[in-house]
C-alpha cells in the first residue's frame, strides 16, 4: 500500500500545481490583485492628499469621499494610483452614480451638491 501511494505522488503533485485556485467564492475570481489592509489605506490616504480631498465629478471639498477606480477593476482595471479617483460618498452622490452606470442599473435621482432635489424639482 505504501509503495503504491509513493509511486502516485509524482503524478498527484503534477495535478495540484495544474489546478487553478477558484477565488472569491462569489464571483469565481481570484482576488489576488486586490489591495488590502495597510497597503490599501496608505494608497488611500496617498489619493486624497494628491486629490486634495476634492471630488472628480462635482468638485465638492471634503473628508467623506471614496477612492474610486476609473476604470473599474472588472474591466481590466488595476489598483495604480492613476487610475483612481475620489468621488463623493452617499446615497445618490457621484459615487453611487457611477457605480449604478457601470453595473447597467438606471442612476438613483438624489441631491445636487447644494442639496437640493435632483429630479426637476424648483428652488
């Protein structure tokens, strides 16, 4: 039996080294290009101080804003610091925007920058 097993671990090694890993289990893709952890809030950080905490789209002055990918990662994206971006946070905001654009979904109707309706609504 010993010597058996001993003559299959060249061919079982040669079939895990084949195997692809599966990923994240929700989306079948790996995310080993993903930035986590300190790396990632450094690059954050590293955004907003060369963005001086000012949205791309509207040009609102802020601390709440997200690091945003320009072009977004599951279109061929990658995490470099030109290809992000920050953009406002919140319900209907630039980013929520965005996002919505890119998954095909219809823009949510939210507030302008002063906060005020978007959806035809008069001052």
């Amino acid at each position: 039996m010993v010597t058996m097993l001993r003559s299959r671990i060249p061919e079982l090694g040669a079939r895990i080294s084949e195997a692809k890993p599966t990923g994240n289990r929700y989306s079948g893709r790996s995310n080993a290009g993903r930035l986590r952890g300190r790396t990632l809030q450094r690059r954050n950080d590293r955004i907003k101080l060369r963005d001086k905490h000012t949205c791309a789209a509207c040009g609102r002055i802020s601390t709440d804003h997200d690091v945003d990918h320009r072009i977004p990662l599951f279109q061929g994206g990658t995490e470099a610091d030109d290809n992000c971006q920050l953009l406002c946070t919140g319900e209907g905001r630039c980013h929520d925007q965005k996002s919505r654009t890119e998954r095909g979904q219809k823009p949510a109707k939210g507030c302008d920058v002063d906060g005020y309706p978007v959806s035809g609504w008069k001052r």
